[in-house]
C-alpha cells in the first residue's frame, strides 16, 4: 500500500523529521515557493538519535532547489526533513509493504 507524508515549513527554517524507516521505494518532492530555496535531508542515523537530536544529517544529491524537484532514495533511510530559506514542502510516497 502507498503511504503518503508530507513536512513543510512556512518561513526559513528545518521542519521537524518524518520518520520513513519503514517505507519502502521512497520518492521525496521539494516544492519551494518563490523566492525561497529548500532541499530535502536525510538521515541512517538511529530512531533513537533522531527523536534525541543526535541524528546525522546529509543533504540530498540536488542541494538547495528553487523549483520543484523530486528524487528517489535506493537506500535503506530512517528519516527526511525540510530545510528552506522560506515557505516550502516536503512530499513523502513510499510503500509500506
């Protein structure tokens, strides 16, 4: 079955982490409003890191986009988050079987 997520952030800032460890063929969109830049950024790290803070983060190969942009992970993820210099949105579609 296709789960579907979503973060976003309504000014500058990183948008809290949703947790994807359990999804399967995982497709992120970042859909930035103008002006703003954003890019998605995940993590291996632990559930356990993430929900203490201690999570390393890794930016996506795209870095910062100013149009809307998708990717697909083929690698095992635990968590994604937004991060963007204005008003944006992080869509999450994976497969949870």
């Amino acid at each position: 079955m296709i789960k579907q997520l979503s973060a976003s952030v309504a000014e500058a800032g990183v948008s809290a982490p949703r947790m994807i460890s359990e999804l399967r063929e995982v497709t992120v969109t970042v859909i930035p409003e103008s002006p703003a830049y954003a890019k998605c950024q995940f993590t291996t790290s632990s559930r356990a890191e993430v929900h203490s803070g201690d999570a390393t983060w890794q930016d996506w190969p795209h870095g910062e986009v100013s149009n809307t942009t998708t990717d697909v992970f083929l690698f095992r993820v635990t968590a994604v988050r937004l991060s963007a210099t204005g008003a944006a949105k992080l869509e999450i579609l994976g497969n949870d079987k």
